[in-house]
C-alpha cells in the first residue's frame, strides 16, 4: 500500500528504539533502569479520580461541546488570572486532548504550505513533526549550552525571513529544564512583535519548577505580546494526568474559534470525565501537586550532585520540568565510540540503564535522563553509568 508523502515523512520517536531494546531486555529477565520516562512516576491525586467517577455515575457520559465544557474553560480562565493575572474569555480558550493534540490543531489551524516555525534546538521532539504535518517548516535555531540552551533576541533575528510565521518558546524546557528570565523574554517578545511573529508559549511544565525560579509568560509582558501569544498548558505534568488527555491553548477569538472548528471534524471532544478529572483539579487542591513538586527537587538535587562528579560529563543544572540533559561527548569519546547515540546503546546492553539519546531532540552531544522515577533506582541508575564510564577509561 502507498503510504501519503505527509506520513511518510515523518521521522520516526528517537525514544522508540532505545524503549524497544530496553523491553526486550526486560522481557529477557534483564534488571533495566529505564529513565526515559516523560511522565511523573505517581499516580493521580484521588480526589480527582473521584471527582471523574462521580461523573459518570452521575450521567456525564455524552459528547461535550467541541472546545471543551464551559465549566472547565471557566475553571482554566480563572487559573489564568490566579496564577498569571492574565484575563481571557470563555471563547479565548480551547480544551483539547492533552497539549500535544493541541499544538496539532494550533499548527493546523495557523500554518500554510512553506510557512517557516522556528524553534530553538534542543527542541521536543513533536514540534518539527507538528510543523512539517501542517505543510510548515522547521527552522531550528541552537541554544549554546553555555547560555543554557537558550536562544537570544539576535538569533531569532538572524533567523526571521519573510515566511517566518511563529516562534516556539518552552520554558522550562524539555529536554533541558532551562527556563527563560524575564529580561530574556522581554527580548524576544520585542523582535517577535517586530516581525509580527505568532509566539506559541508552551507552558506545560510550568507548575514544576526549583529552587529560585520563578515562572514568566511572554503573554504577561504586555499587552501586545498577549495578543501574539497563543498560550499552552494542561494538567499532565502538573497533576500526574499524562493517560487522561487534557490540555488547553488561550489566545485569540479567531484562532480559537478556527482551532474549535477543526476540533469539531477530528476530535469532536476531549473525554468527558477527563474533563471533570481536569475541572477537579483546578477547582480543589489536596496539596499534592505541591507534594509531588518536593519530591522532584529533592530527586533533581541528589541526582545532579552525583552526575556532575562523574568524569568526562558536564550538566547545566536545570530549572524546571523533570529531566537532566548531560553533555557526554567527552566520556563517549575517551571511551572510543564516534557518537553518543552508541554510547547510549552500550550503556543499555552493559549495564542494562536505558537513557534517551540527545540527536533526537536536536542535540548529539547530550542524553535525557528523566528523574521522574524512585529515588533509589535513580541513584543505582547513576552509581551503573558512572561504573560504566569508569570501566571503559
Ligand atoms: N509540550 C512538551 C514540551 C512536552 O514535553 C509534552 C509532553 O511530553 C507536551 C507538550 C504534551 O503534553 P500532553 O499532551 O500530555 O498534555
């Protein structure tokens, strides 16, 4: 069969081969460490288990409108003003399925054939994916390491040509935790509006942040910016509710209005409990995402302690979100293999730690490790790679 030109062009997860071998490994009685995950390790917080349940014994089992319940859209606007003192109306704001289906529909929604996205590198995967499915190109702009992976207002300007349509910012960051100051966006929301730039914010770890940090929206600067900006968020990284699908974008009439449409054709609705999962969340607080926040930083803390003592890796200490991104060029060098990806897979077969390799988020040079696993296989995990590079110097 023939596949479309579209699909065909996809380029397939750089997390998908490593999972692969780390399963087979597994299945073949193997003791794996796997930090590849890009999910919190805990489960739901029960009060909003209950909340969807009651739901549906309550009857709450039909389609909802397309964009999402109102109830939960108010919910969300008033998260929006709490959090962020930022108003937005009802028809401003989408529920969608998760925030990678959102971003889906937004670049459908936004982009036409040959349309330039740029994105700075080391980027999530999907986003190029995303672009180039909606007939738009990727333009990648890197980060230096030195400036922890973030792009400058002068890159984004060297950048910009007459096609560019939107720049992506993540902050903080997957892969790299890095979160943009508020100086820095004040920069790069000045030369977005220069260029008349859509500014697709992607929030989603916002909740999930340590020591000193604290979070800015371009969408907060001024009001310029936030008509420019189409804000992303969702309660999978913040409420350990990655399996429930839900997410939201708030930006213009029009936009949302268009992304509303498409949702009608393809989606027709995010799961009506989720929904209910989702209102609980914003409308109740246990203290959990709080708890489950502690329990990050006190796992980032021990973990990166122990990384940057292990000869030959160097690490930005992140800010944000729940991954480590070492660069290990040097050890995987010393230790005679040509690229990390290699590394990362005899890491896997030696010692049996399974880490996601850096190329597939634009970075060769670098691994993801997610700490969103126990405290105790985080410190064997790195006691096995430090053991790993010892053995092969
Ligand atoms: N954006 C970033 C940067 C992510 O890392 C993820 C998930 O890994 C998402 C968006 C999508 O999250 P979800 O679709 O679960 O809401």
């Amino acid at each position: 069969m023939e596949l479309s030109k579209r699909v065909s062009a996809l380029s397939p997860s750089s997390t998908l081969a490593i999972t692969a071998k780390a399963k087979q490994l597994k299945a073949g009685g193997h003791d794996v460490i796997g930090l590849g995950a890009g999910e919190p390790d805990f489960n739901t917080p029960s009060y909003i288990i209950e909340a969807a349940a009651a739901s549906m014994r309550d009857g709450y089992t039909k389609y909802t409108p397309s964009g999402g319940m109102p109830e939960l859209k108010q919910a969300v606007a008033d998260k929006f003003e709490k959090d962020q003192q930022l108003t937005y109306k009802e028809e401003e704001i989408i529920i969608g399925n998760g925030a990678k289906h959102i971003l889906y529909t937004l670049f459908q929604a936004l982009l036409d054939e040959g349309d330039e996205v740029i994105i700075p590198a080391p980027y999530w995967v999907s986003y190029p994916e995303q672009v180039k499915l909606a007939g738009g190109n990727p333009v990648f702009v890197k980060g230096s390491e030195d400036n922890h992976f973030k792009i400058t207002a002068d890159q984004l300007e060297d950048h910009v040509s007459s096609l560019t349509k939107a720049v992506i910012i993540n902050s903080p960051g997957n892969p790299t935790g890095s979160m943009y100051t508020k100086e820095e966006l004040k920069e790069l929301g000045e030369t977005a509006l220069k260029h008349d730039l859509v500014i697709v914010s992607d929030e989603i770890y916002e909740k999930l942040i340590y020591g000193d940090a604290s979070h800015v929206s371009l969408a907060q600067l001024s009001p310029e910016l936030k008509e420019q900006t189409v804000l992303v968020n969702g309660v999978s990284k913040s409420h350990s509710m990655t399996g429930w699908r839900i997410g939201y974008a708030a930006g213009s009439r029009e936009l949302i209005k268009a992304m509303t449409n498409l949702a009608s054709h393809s989606t027709s609705n995010p799961a009506s409990a989720s929904q209910f999962g989702a209102l609980a969340a914003y409308t109740e607080d246990d203290g959990s995402v709080e708890t489950m926040r502690q329990a990050f930083e006190e796992r980032l803390n021990v973990v990166y302690d122990k990384l940057i003592n292990i000869p030959g890796v160097s690490c930005v200490k992140p800010e944000g979100a729940f991954y480590l991104f070492p660069n290990v060029k040097e050890a995987a060098g010393k230790a005679g293999y040509e690229t990390v990806d290699e590394w990362v897979e005899a890491l896997l077969e030696e010692e049996k730690v399974a880490v996601v390799p850096g190329s597939g988020f634009g970075s060769p040079d670098n691994i993801r490790l997610s700490y969103a696993t126990s405290l105790d296989l985080l410190e064997q995990a790195l006691d096995r790679i430090k053991a790993f590079i010892e053995k092969k110097t």
